[in-house]
C-alpha cells in the first residue's frame, strides 16, 4: 500500500524502500469485511471476483 494511502498510522510504520508500508492481510481483510457497506460497488465486485468472502 502506498504511505500517501496509508493514513496517519503509517508514520509509526517501517517504509520499504519502494516507499510504501507493509499491512498486515488478516486485519485488512477484517476491516474490509466490517466497511463492506461504505465500499463502492464497483469495489465489492472486484474483490469477489478476488474470492473475496463477505
């Protein structure tokens, strides 16, 4: 993810050298499935087509 997406969390965070910051899948996972409804529907389609499970 990039730094400048990231949010102020980030800069507590390490930055790789391709400027950007590791994020932890298990949490970003949780956090997309609790923000389900704020996603864009375009966005939901993407991640099922991913596998995602809701």
């Amino acid at each position: 993810m990039p730094v400048e997406d990231a949010g102020p969390a980030a800069t507590s965070r390490e930055i790789t050298p391709e400027n950007t910051v590791p994020v932890a899948l298990g949490m970003w996972s949780a956090n997309v499935r609790r923000r389900a409804d704020k996603l864009t529907t375009e966005c939901r389609a993407d991640l099922g087509q991913l596998g995602m499970c809701w």
